[in-house]
C-alpha cells in the first residue's frame, strides 16, 4: 500500500509540474539517495539540486513545497512500515479510545503522561505491552535521530521556498498555518508515525511503562535517557 500511494502522488505531482516533472523526479530521487548514504553523494551535488529548488520555488512555489511534503510523506511512511514489520504488529491489535486527534495531535500522548503519573501500579499491570512499547520507542528515536539529520540537510537547500512559505504567512490575516520545509518534515513524522493506527496504542504503553518506573525509581540510566528523548521528541 505504500507503493501505491507513494506512486499516485508522484503521478500527481509530476501532472502539477508539466515542465518540471523531471525536476521533480530528480529531486525525489535526490533526496532518497541523500538518505541513503547519510548526505549528499556524487551522483546528486548539493549544488545541482539548490539550483533545481530554486528554479522550481521560482516557477511556481506552492507546487514544489508540495513536492517536499511528498517526500516527506514517504520516508515516513517507509520508517512506520519497518517499524510494524520489525515487531510483527498485524491489524487486529487493539487501539485505545484515548487515542482521538481531537484538540491536538499529540494530546493523546498527554493523557498518557497523566495517567501515569497519578497511577504508576495501573502503567505497570500490563508489563508485556509496557515493554514492547518501550523497544518500539528506542526504535522510533534511532528513526528519528536519522530522520532529522536528513531533514536539516534538506531544509538547509531550501532558503527560497522558505522565504515564500514567511510571506504568505505574513499575508494571512489570521493565524499563520503554512509550516516551514523543516517544520512540514516534523509534522510527517508525528501524524505517519508517532499517531498512526497500530502503532500509537503500543508507544502510549511504552510510555506509561517509562514513566511508572521513573517514578518508583526502578528505571535504569538507558530508560531515563529513552524517557527524556521521547519526552522531547513529543514537545
């Protein structure tokens, strides 16, 4: 399914682009080999691809910003996939009610973080789930620590489309909603990840195990480190 979708919006966006369809194509191909390699390579400078960004920003801004959010939406979608293969989570694992987008994204993380401060001996009833969701955590902040060294590398390219992206915000006559390349990067991430179905009810059990043994002051030096990167990664 990821194939599919990936391939419909590409074909999408290559319709939007007509002449820079190609570019399009180079870019995505770019940037996926950026991340192959941990940054730029031979076959795809920093410096060919700055000046297709800025011909695309030029061209026509709000497309190739939707190019990126494309991208964007790949990689994270390839990192959840590897994540549900790697700890064999199949559809038919429960997903709590708590986990409703209403108010926020992230609330359902902030009810978590209540539920376990107040009642730490309910977090750790469920110790099996508690643990798979904590592995699924450290695999989710190695993704993540990956996935935001490409991102800045990508976003270093892109001063043009984030100097659009500053006017139209500027324009708005109410609240400002257009993100930046890098802050569109981050949303990706959360909403294909950290909330997707089958995945979010594991980390929320993950996470209230952390918190329960942080606070009985069972949680070892490894688990408090994982704590404080999970509780900033949610910030």
């Amino acid at each position: 399914w990821i194939k599919i979708k990936s391939s419909t919006l590409s074909s999408q966006i290559k319709q939007k682009f007509s002449y820079f369809s190609k570019g399009y194509e180079y870019l995505r191909l770019a940037l996926n080999s950026w991340w192959n390699v941990g940054g730029p390579d031979r076959h795809y400078n920093p410096k060919s691809l700055h000046s297709l960004i800025r011909k695309m920003t030029s061209r026509d801004w709000p497309i190739a910003y939707e190019a990126f959010a494309v991208v964007f939406s790949d990689r994270a979608d390839i990192l959840a996939s590897r994540l549900l293969a790697e700890f064999e989570i199949g559809p038919a694992y429960n997903v709590d009610a708590c986990f409703s987008k209403k108010g926020g994204s992230l609330q359902c993380y902030g009810s978590c973080m209540e539920d376990g401060s107040s009642s730490t001996g309910k977090s750790l009833s469920r110790m099996e789930d508690g643990l798979l969701g904590k592995e699924m955590w450290q695999f989710v902040q190695t993704s993540w620590v990956q996935y935001k060294r490409w991102l800045s590398l990508v976003s270093s390219h892109c001063q043009d489309l984030n100097y659009e992206v500053m006017v139209e915000r500027a324009r708005s006559t109410i609240r400002p909603s257009t993100p930046t390349v890098y802050e569109k990067g981050i949303i990706c991430f959360r909403n294909q990840i950290l909330l997707r179905y089958r995945i979010r009810n594991c980390l929320q059990h993950g996470l209230s195990w952390l918190i329960g043994q942080d606070a009985l002051g069972f949680a070892s030096e490894k688990d408090t480190c994982l704590l404080n990167a999970v509780l900033h990664l949610l910030q």
